[in-house]
C-alpha cells in the first residue's frame, strides 16, 4: 500500500517545478512573448511525443472497451461536475454575468496535463497507465471544446474546430497506428524520438503551469476572494472527488482506468480556463480565485485523497 508520506514525497518536486516557473516569469527570464513560443512548442511537439510514446503499442489500448471507458468517463465527470459548480455558483455570491459561468467550467475541469502526469508516473508507474490517462483527457478535452465554450461565451454550436490541436491528433494518429497494426512497422528511431521528445514534456509543462500562475497572480484576485476561494475547495478538492471515488468503485472497469481517476480526482482545478475565460467572454478574475484557492491547498489534499482512496478502492491489475 502506498503510504501518505510517500504520495506526498512525489507531489512535493511536482510543486517545486511550479515554484521554479513561478519564480522565472516574475523574475523576467521568460518574456510575454517567450513564454507563447514556449507554450506553443509544449503543445505541439513535446506533449504530442509523449502522447504517442505511451499510446503507440500499448496493449492495453487494443480493447476499445477501456477506450470508450476512459474518453466516457472524462466526459462525464466534466459535464457533471460543470452542472454541480454552476448549481452552487450562487450560494457564493456569483451570478449570470458577474462570474457563475466562469466559475462552473474552471471549478468542473480538473487539472489533467502537465500536473496529473507526473503524479500517476510516480503514483501508478508504467507507460500503459499514461496511455489511458491520455484516453481520458481527450474526454475532458471534448467537454471543454464543446459544451465548455458553449456555456462560458454563449455561442450557439460547438467549436469543434478547436479539438484539432497537437494532443488530440497525436491520440487519434496513435489509436489508429495500433487498430491498422501499422505501429509495428516504426523504425526504432522514430519511435526513440518520441521517447526522448517526450520525457521534456512533464517538466517543462510544470515550468510553463508555474508562468502562467505567475502572470494570473494579482493582488486583486485575493479581494473578497474568501467565499471563491473555499468554496471552490469544497467543490473540486472535496464533493467532485468523493463523487468521481464512488462512481469507479461502483463499476467494473479496468484497474488501470481507476487508476487514473484516482488521480484525476485528486487534482486541483486547471489552469487553461484562465485562458479561456479571457478568449470567450468570461470572468477572468473569478477563474483565477478558483486556481489559487484549489491549487494551494491541493499540496495538503492531494495525497489524503489519493491513499484514501486506495484504501478502499482495488486498483492491482
């Protein structure tokens, strides 16, 4: 059993690289415009490497039932935990108009990328873990680019455009290298470059999460922030886990699946929305109260939920 001590021993350089990004955004190191390029190389190459390291061949991802699981589940748990935050929106003080979309979307999207990668590698290692974690994102990532953006900028349709970014094309591009059986054809030094592309990914997306808490930081955010603040603590640290821990323990799905929504469960709220609500006519300020607040107190959350929930959850193969 994976003790308390240990979980917390992962999670802590996984803070100390945020910390780091944090430190050379404020600093100046990395500039407005250094930081997009960073960002864009992080999605577009490493990410997308990493992606296909872990998907393509991986055995697991041969049976559609854990495919169609893990991208379900992603997308469930985000349309449930949006219609949930945007319920209680208003017992803490947010209407239509004045921060209740903003917070339902930023509340309802757990942290799924560059956080939630390096706590499974260390929680539940192996590279046929990772592969279904991607899985699972690509739900959350349909969640957000359909009824996320329809909810927070009131478009009429989906932004279905948006789902072809480097992440989703390297899932698909792998899914479908395994199902035509074309991944065995790879040359080695295709896919070493995948391997070593790839192992960029985790730190230098923790840098970027940090940079970009850097620059969402603001003296302002803190200002009547109280409510937000616990509030969304309550939600995403607190009803949303417990919601996500008895939904897999009531059903009969892979070990490797509950895996990763125990982890899942245990992050902090994402900070894309940030982003988003800036882009779709959102609230940024509320977006950013809701990151502070679940982030800080995810470092004393996280590992309680996680050996909790391996407590009473079977997650051995």
């Amino acid at each position: 059993m994976i003790s308390y001590a240990h979980i917390l021993a992962a999670i802590i350089p996984v803070f100390l690289i945020m910390a780091t990004g944090f430190i050379i955004r404020r600093t100046g190191f990395i500039s407005d415009k250094g930081d997009t390029a960073l960002m864009k190389l992080s999605i577009n190459l490493f990410l997308p490497s990493l992606i296909l390291d872990k998907v393509v061949g991986n055995p697991l991802l041969s049976s559609s039932t854990i495919v169609l699981w893990a991208v379900g589940l992603g997308f469930g748990f985000v349309l449930v935990a949006m219609a949930i935050c945007f319920a209680f929106a208003p017992l803490l003080g947010l209407e239509d108009g004045k921060g209740r979309r903003t917070f339902s979307i930023t509340c309802g999207i757990t942290n799924y990328g560059f956080m939630a990668l390096p706590v499974m590698a260390v929680v539940f290692p192996g590279d046929e873990v990772l592969g279904v974690l991607f899985l699972h994102s690509l739900g959350i990532e349909l969640a957000i680019w359909t009824l996320g953006i329809t909810i927070l900028s009131g478009a009429s349709r989906p932004q279905w455009k948006l789902l072809i970014n480097g992440p989703v094309i390297a899932i698909v591009l792998g899914l479908s290298l395994n199902a035509s059986g074309l991944h065995t054809f790879l040359p080695q030094a295709i896919t070493s470059v995948f391997t070593d592309f790839g192992s960029c990914a985790i730190p230098f997306g923790l840098l970027l999460v940090g940079a970009a808490i850097a620059d969402v930081l603001d003296p302002k955010a803190f200002h009547n922030a109280t409510r937000v603040f616990f509030g969304s603590c309550a939600l995403r640290l607190g009803l949303l886990p417990l919601i996500m821990l008895t939904t897999i323990y009531t059903l009969n799905i892979a070990p490797e699946l509950k895996q990763v929504v125990i982890v899942q469960a245990a992050m902090p709220a994402a900070v894309f929305p940030v982003v988003l609500a800036r882009h779709y006519g959102g609230h940024p300020l509320t977006a950013v109260q809701v990151v502070i607040g679940t982030t800080i107190a995810s470092a004393l959350t996280m590992p309680l939920v996680i050996s909790l929930a391996l407590i009473y959850i079977p997650v051995n193969p």
